[in-house]
C-alpha cells in the first residue's frame, strides 16, 4: 500500500487560493479574526444581507469600538454584526406592532457599539448554544430558519467553479493540452466577471490579446469583458475586496468539486491526491478530467459501459 502514502481522497483536500503576494499583508492584518481587516467590507455586507439595502454610513470610524464589543461578546466580526442587526431589527419589528405610530430608528454601524449591542449579541449567544449547543453562523441560520451566513461572492464563486470545471473535464475526456481557449469560447459569458478578474488563465488568453485591440464582433461579450477589467481594477486597489475573492473562491471548491465529480457519475472518495493544498483550482480541474479519463479508458478496454461505446460501435460498423 506504500503507492497510497501521502495521499487523500478528493473529500479531504485543502484549497489554498490567496495568493502569495497578500499572505505577508493578510497575516500581519488578520489578528484573531480572518475578517478584521475586512471590516467596511463586512459591515457593507451584513448590512445588504439584513436589510436589503446599502448601509447609511461606514463602520471603521467605529473601529475600536466595534472589536471591543466583539471580544466581549466572544464570537467573530461578521457573527457579532449580523446578531446585533438581526436584534435591532426584530426590536424595531415588536416596538411596530405595539404602537404603529412609534419611531423606527434605522440601524447605522454606532448601533454595533455599547453595551445595548453586545447584550444582543450574548442573547442570540445563549438561545444558539441552548438549542445547537454552538453559538455560530450555521447555528444562526438555523435558529432564524434563515441563511445570513453566504459571502457576498460565494454564490457566484461557485456557480462559475461549476461551470469551468464541469467543461475541463469533460474537455479533458477527448481531447489533449490545455482547454483554456475553448472553455472561455464556450463560456465566457456564463462566467462572473469578479471569478474571471482573479483567474489569470483568463486574463492570458482573453484580456490580454483584447487590450491589444483583438476584439469579439459580439457586442454583449465586449461590455463582460469591459466589466471584467474594471473588477480587476477594482481589486488592485482594494486589496481586502481581492483577498475577499479568493477566499470566497477558495470557501467554495468543496463545494465545486463534489458538484463536478458526481455530474461525472463519482463520488470524492473514487479518488486520490497528493496530501498538498491546492493552490491551483484549474489544474485541479484539468488533473480530475485525466482521472476520470483513465477511468472511462479501463471500462472501456474491460467492456465495461463508457463514454467511448460510440467509437466501440464505429469500429464494428466498419
């Protein structure tokens, strides 16, 4: 069994999607919290996801204010923010119903500072850690029979993962070399521009001949490629917006994978890796599409059903 040393199945793999060039920056900003140094972007977030609407003002001159009370109610920033909003909603909510002619005070980012709001986050603390024994945004979600847990790329992140790598497999199933140009003929379009702004095989093969006045004749993917630069723009001035991404991207290749292994007919544990983190997802993508390759090769050879029973049935046309 020595071959199988060092190696897990694709249920275990670690992804590893932030890149190098920010990893000096993220850990000397993250602190005890992945997301503090992302606390406008948090804040812009939560805000969206509780309320439907952009925000009335900015956190960060609440800065110290914010962290303190989010030690003190001893769970993570975007935990703390959507407890207390999540609170002063369904506050606003009961003061309605009682006097409809009462004031409904909207929430700004001072409502996340004081005693008032931790007590609310201890609150929603204490029912989650007596019904789900954890206090968590899972435990939130579920205590609210609502979702305020997804990221604002998440979504998108994996529906665009899915549709890459289902097409890299399936590519790599019949034919040889890298799929890059034929998956962004195919799907350009269909992929978000904030997962093609962080993906350089796309810049490569179609941003960098497009600045060099290659253009498409399609009116519709000249303005997606437009909205693509301006996200890349976007995310090299904002480096905590970038990071956001990757992480977003990075949370979402589980998720990805298992999708694409079982649109395949597979399961995560018909195969193994390298006990490495993953630090490419589209090579990723291009070594599942061999493996399942050499599969689909074996039951072919065996006699077995396979994608390759059309060649079989040609071969005994002729």
């Amino acid at each position: 069994m020595d071959f199988r040393r060092g190696r897990v199945t694709l249920d275990k793999l670690r992804f590893n999607l932030v890149p190098k060039m920010f990893h000096v920056e993220y850990e000397n900003l993250t602190d005890d919290d992945p997301e503090l140094p992302h606390l406008e972007r948090t804040y812009r977030l939560c805000y969206q996801t509780v309320y439907d609407k952009a925000p009335p003002d900015q956190a960060s001159r609440y800065r110290k204010e914010i962290i303190g009370g989010m030690r003190q109610a001893g769970c993570s920033l975007r935990l703390y923010m959507l407890a207390s909003m999540i609170g002063h909603q369904r506050h606003q909510e009961t003061v309605y119903g009682i006097d409809p002619q009462a004031s409904v005070f909207e929430f700004s980012s001072k409502a996340l500072t004081g005693k008032t709001a931790v007590e609310r986050v201890r609150t929603y603390g204490d029912l989650c850690r007596r019904s789900f024994g954890t206090f968590s945004l899972s435990s939130l979600d579920t205590l609210l029979a609502e979702n305020y847990s997804e990221s604002e790329y998440g979504p998108r992140m994996l529906n665009s993962e899915i549709i890459a790598g289902t097409f890299i497999v399936a590519d790599k199933i019949h034919h040889d070399g890298y799929p890059w140009t034929r998956l962004y003929g195919h799907k350009e379009v269909h992929l978000d521009e904030a997962w093609l702004a962080i993906e350089e095989t796309y810049f490569d093969t179609v941003l960098k001949p497009h600045r060099e006045g290659i253009r498409s004749d399609k009116k519709a993917i000249n303005q997606h490629r437009h909205a693509v630069w301006t996200a890349r723009a976007h995310f090299k001035k904002r480096k905590d917006y970038a990071i956001g991404a990757f992480q977003a991207r990075e949370t979402m290749m589980a998720r990805a994978a298992e999708a694409v292994v079982q649109h395949f007919g597979f399961r995560m544990t018909d195969f193994e890796m390298a006990n490495k983190d993953v630090t490419d997802p589209m090579l990723f993508w291009v070594y599942l599409g061999w493996a399942i390759r050499h599969v689909q090769c074996l039951r072919y050879v065996n006699g077995e059903q396979s994608v390759y029973d059309s060649f079989r049935q040609r071969c005994k046309v002729a």
